[in-house]
C-alpha cells in the first residue's frame, strides 16, 4: 500500500512573469511587467517575502496571448545573481536541449549560486514551436518517453562517475561530468497525464502538476506517490494555484468575475485548440486540459480550480487542506505580481510558518 506522506510545512513558489502578458490570457489591467529589471526586483522581493521557489517560463513562439518572450535558461541566471536564497527552476523542453550539454549547464549554474538552480522537464505541447525550429512533433506518450529518457541522462550525469545510457532518444557512451556539482539540480517534470505521473514518481524529485480540486488532486498524488514507491524513492508534488486575495470573500470573487468577464476569447480558443495535442491526445483521455473548460483556461494552467481565491482565512485553509492530502508546494500566479507577492507573503506564508492565525491587510 503507498504510504502518505505529509509534509510538516508547505513550501511555495512563483511563477516568473517572463513572458508578455500576465497570467491570465485577459484584457484586464495587470500591473505586472515581463522585463528584466522588473523580474529582478520582484524575486528579491518573493525571496524577503518567504518564497522559496521561482519558477521561469519556456516559450519559443507567441501564443495565449503572450507575444513576447525571455529564454528561460539564462533568464533564471540573472535572477540568481539578484537573489541570495531563492531558488530558481528553469522550464526546458527535451527534444530542444541535448541533455549532456544542459547537464554541463546545469552543474556550473549549481556551483555558481550554491545549488540554487533546478530544472522543470516539460514535454511540449505547442507543436508549432516544434515545426517553427525544425525538430520533429512527437504524440503524446512518445513525448513523454523522451522527457523520461532525458531525466534519467541527467541524474546519471549529476550522480555518476562515468555514464553508458542506450535510449530510444538519447546515447551516451562512456562520459563524464567533471566536476559533477557538489548538490545536483532538483529534476522537476511537469504534467498531469499518467505518463508524467508515471515519469514524476519514477525519475523526477518533484512532480508539478496543474491546478485542480481537491478530490482531483488527491488521486495523482496518490498514483505518483505508488510509481516512486516501486521504484524506491521518494517525489515531491508542487501543485499550480492562480490566487486572488480579498479583504472579503466577496471582493475576491469579484476579482475573478471580472478577469473571466474580460477574457480575450480568441486567444483562449486558440490556446485550446492548441492543446488537443495534450491531454485529449492520450489513450485515456487524461491529463493537461483535458477537462478544462474556456473560462478554466483563461488561466492557462488551471489556476482558478485550485481554489486559493478569497481572504486570507479561506486561502490558509484552503493551503491547509492541499498539504493534507500530501502536497509539498504551491505554485503561485497573480494579476499584480511585484505588489501581490509582497502581500501574500505578509497575509499567508508568515503567519503559517509562525503557526499563527493568518494576518489581513
């Protein structure tokens, strides 16, 4: 039987707005700027605020409505040499990075801010990123064939004296990675069909998932809890919530009321259409957006589902009832970044790391 485990603290991070347009695919007003100088202010100010995780965003063409985009790898660095204790996850796609050359990356980025530097595996489901750069479209499970294939090259890499691996994907013969960094980068794989939670619980330190129901949430931390337990280890789960503090429950849900109300249709149609190479691409009809609805993807990895919408009483409970049912971290996006993520750390993360009631504006 899979065992339970719950974490005694929740850890938090936040999504780094790298790319244009917020959050929410919405014409309403979002104070939030994807530039670089923004972005370094914003994670000290995430850092002082208590969150331990940022995390960069991988896009290669305009799409949800974001035209703009800042590469992942290397923006994650300038956000390292702002900080002192954040960490900083890096999206990559397999299939776009070769994984011996990003290892090299990843172990000099981990000396150079100590250990700070993590990776995200995603699989990929814009297939017109894939055509712009000339690279083949794989279906769905194929893609995350690779994405475990790739997970398993770096581990090696990062814990291995000298690393042979003979793949579908990928080959190494006989290589090292010298110096191997002293902390290996933490392996995320990002997902919500069984192939990532197979993927997260088998080669992965922590599975992120998008936002969801309780209930919902609670049958995948469940099956990637039972893949990493046959495979005698051990994964973490960080789950995606879009939040929307209030001074009343009723403020907050206006709030949302009037993002979904100001939804820029096309691009969320066009996003949805994009993502049938997702999760109603698979066998079972499981996984990424396969059961979003249009006012779901306005924010594009179901953060509404979640739930972390209301005062801050609701919101800590909400927290409280997710870290029961096993999850480790809460991925946060907001409409006002810089100034919601000073809140939410004031309102949220210190009163429950002080095991107080939490404190309101």
């Amino acid at each position: 039987m899979t065992t339970s485990r719950i974490a005694d603290d929740l850890s938090f991070a936040y999504w780094v707005p790298n790319v244009s347009g917020g959050l929410v695919t919405s014409t309403v007003h979002q104070r939030t700027d994807w530039g670089i100088e923004y972005n370094r202010e914003l994670a000290r100010h995430a850092e002082e605020a208590g969150f331990d995780y940022a995390l960069t965003q991988v896009r290669y063409l305009s799409s949800y409505s974001a035209e703009f985009q800042h590469e992942s790898v290397s923006f994650s660095l300038a956000l390292l040499e702002a900080t002192e204790r954040l960490n900083v996850i890096a999206a990559v796609h397999p299939g776009l990075w070769q994984p011996g050359v990003l290892a090299n990356l990843a172990a000099t980025a981990s000396e150079l801010y100590d250990g700070r530097f993590a990776l995200n595996i995603v699989s990929g489901w814009l297939r017109d990123e894939f055509r712009a750069l000339g690279e083949p479209w794989l279906d769905h499970d194929e893609r995350y064939r690779r994405s475990a294939e790739f997970l398993q090259v770096l581990r090696a890499l990062f814990t291995q004296d000298t690393v042979d691996f003979a793949g579908d994907f990928y080959r190494i013969r006989d290589y090292s990675l010298k110096p191997r960094p002293s902390k290996a980068p933490e392996l995320f794989q990002g997902g919500t069909s069984t192939a990532a939670r197979s993927n997260g619980g088998r080669y992965a330190d922590w599975y992120f998932t998008n936002g969801g129901s309780v209930e919902e949430l609670r049958d995948q931390v469940a099956e990637v809890r039972r893949h990493a337990e046959e495979a005698g280890r051990e994964t973490k789960i960080g789950v995606n919530a879009f939040v929307i503090l209030g001074d009343t429950q009723a403020e907050a849900e206006d709030r949302l009321r009037e993002i979904i109300a100001h939804a820029d249709t096309e691009s969320v149609k066009t996003f949805a259409k994009s993502v049938q190479d997702a999760g109603a691409a698979t066998k079972d009809g499981k996984g990424m957006w396969a059961n979003s609805s249009l006012e779901d993807l306005v924010q594009y990895n179901d953060g509404f589902k979640t739930g972390l919408i209301g005062t801050a009483d609701r919101v800590s409970e909400r927290l409280e009832e997710l870290r029961s049912i096993g999850v480790d971290l809460v991925l946060t996006g907001f409409l006002h970044f810089d100034e919601e993520v000073q809140r939410f750390g004031r309102e949220i993360i210190a009163p429950l790391r002080a095991g107080k009631a939490p404190v309101h504006a």
